[in-house]
C-alpha cells in the first residue's frame, strides 16, 4: 500500500512541489464568496482553470465530484475529495465539521487523495480527531494519501486566562508580533503536530506571518508535508505571491488556495506567475 501512497502522492506534489486548487468554499462560506467575480459561482469555470493552470490537484466535495466526473477526468488534474464540511450559516464559536463522506466514496469518484478539517482548540476537537484518525487509517489501507486541513479554531483560543502553556506562548506571540492568536507560529505549529502525529501526509495550515516562524512549523509537522492556506483575496497579486515566496523558504511544498485564484479578474494570469514561482524555484534548486 505504501507504494500506491507513494505513487498518488507524486500525482499532488509534482517534483516535490504542490499547487493545489481549493473550491469547497460554497459549502463553508456560501456563494457569497463568488460575488466578487461572479463567474466563479460555476463549477466548469473553476475546472477550466484548474486545468489551464497547471493545479496539481482540486479539492472538492462530492456533489461536485459526482456531477462533473467526465471532466475531472479528462482535465487530468487529481480530485482530492473533502470528506467533512460545515457551513457558516452554524455559528457556535466553538465549531464541529462531521464527516459526510467515506473512503470508498472518494474511491469510487476516482479521488487521487481525501481531505478533512479538524479545527484544533475546538471543544469538539476530539470528535474531529478521532474520526480524522480513522480516516488516515482507513485511506492508507487503501492506498490513499491524507491531507489535513488544521485550522486552530474555537473559544479557548480567546481564554486569556487559560491554563495552557501553548496559549500562554501565543498571547506572547499575538503582542509581540501584532497578529491573529490563530496565525500565531505556537498555535499553527501545535496543529501541524498534530497532523503529523495523527498520521496525515499532508498538513494544510495558515501563514504565520513571517518566514522565520512558517520554518518551525514546518519542521513542526515534518516529515509531513505542508501546505499554505490562502484565506481572503489579499489587495495586491504582488501580496499573495510574496507569501508564497516566504512559505516555499521556509520549507513548504506550496500552496492550496481558492479565493487568491478564482477571486482575481484573471485567474490564470496569476496562476501562471503562481506555477513559475513554485516550480521554477525546483529547478532552479536542483
Ligand atoms: P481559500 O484559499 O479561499 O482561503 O481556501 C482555503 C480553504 O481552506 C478552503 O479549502 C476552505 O473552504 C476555506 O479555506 C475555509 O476557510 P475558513 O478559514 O474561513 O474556514
């Protein structure tokens, strides 16, 4: 089984590198997320792009997987499937994403890989885990690379007064460095580990904010791979990709984003600056 992991693995990270296109937003933040350049409300817009932009992967949930087999397949580009999800509209501050999907569904859709969300800090971050972990299990058996979504998420990340020695590093963090206690470089490195240690193959976690602290967290999840996150549509492309730069020398494989792709007027004038950045800088290296 290893050298099937092994073998799909190299379909995502290409020369040891991966740009991965992230298109599960409709169901976590809702088409509001498409009004921005409206034609991104279309599923064969994204695919187009996924395949004229060289994605080394597409991540989706299984209605769309299931409708739009025939081009998945021919566009060539690999389907990760996302087997859990939760929508914005469920708005208890400390978040739960349920498993909707199998293994075998992602199996059956011809998915080169699966994905799963868990929000660590969350009060029912060990629901998560446990089925995440069973996950990994499972998709290994069968031969199927893992990647984990880690987002630090819930109430007692904002518990000033909490008792965890991580969060007591991170508020130190927050201050010194002005940012999110959920981009903090404790917090975000906590949940790479903790994709590590579950078994994912990949992590996909947020930028830090700097190179220097993106560094521990990779070295954090290693030997797991790691992946930047996007988040909002950053003001300028110069913006994005400067924080693609920055996660590529800290030791990141690259990227699996959305809104940074398929918000801009021109997803594919960007796509391509995005390709050349990510893979020239392999060649350049070897
Ligand atoms: P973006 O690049 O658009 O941020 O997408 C990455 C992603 O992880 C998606 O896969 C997911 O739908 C979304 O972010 C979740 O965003 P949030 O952090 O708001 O829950």
């Amino acid at each position: 089984m290893e050298a099937k992991i092994e073998e799909r693995m190299k379909r995502i990270v290409p020369d040891g590198r991966a740009m991965i296109l992230a298109y599960d937003q409709g169901f976590e933040h809702g088409p509001r997320d498409f009004l921005e350049h409206p034609e991104s409300v279309n599923p064969e817009y994204i695919l187009d792009i996924a395949k004229r932009g060289k994605f080394t992967g597409i991540v989706l949930h299984a209605g769309l997987a299931e409708k739009y087999q025939t081009e998945i397949r021919d566009s060539n580009v690999p389907l990760i499937l996302k087997l859990n999800g939760t929508s914005e509209l469920y708005t208890e501050e400390d978040p739960y994403s349920p498993q909707l999907y199998a293994v075998d569904d992602a199996l059956e859709l011809g998915a080169t890989a699966v994905g799963y969300t868990v929000y660590t800090g969350s009060k029912y971050e060990d629901e998560m885990q446990k089925e995440f972990s069973k996950i990994i299990r499972d998709a290994h058996s069968k031969g199927i690379p893992v990647i984990g979504w880690m987002y630090p998420r819930g109430k007692s990340l904002f518990d000033r007064r909490s008792a965890s020695r991580t969060l007591k590093i991170a508020l130190e963090e927050q201050e010194r460095m002005g940012q999110a206690i959920d981009e903090t470089p404790s917090v975000v490195a906590y949940g790479a580990r903790i994709g590590l240690e579950l078994g994912a193959d990949i992590v996909k976690v947020k930028y830090t904010n700097s190179p220097e602290s993106f560094r521990w967290v990779v070295q954090s999840a290693f030997p797991t791979k790691v992946v930047m996150s996007g988040g909002p549509m950053t003001r300028t492309d110069e913006e994005f990709l400067s924080r693609v730069r920055d996660v590529l020398n800290a030791g990141a494989v690259g990227i699996a984003v959305g809104r940074n792709i398929w918000q801009r007027k021109d997803p594919l004038a960007v796509s391509k600056k995005l390709y050349d950045i990510i893979f020239d800088s392999v060649n350049h290296h070897s």
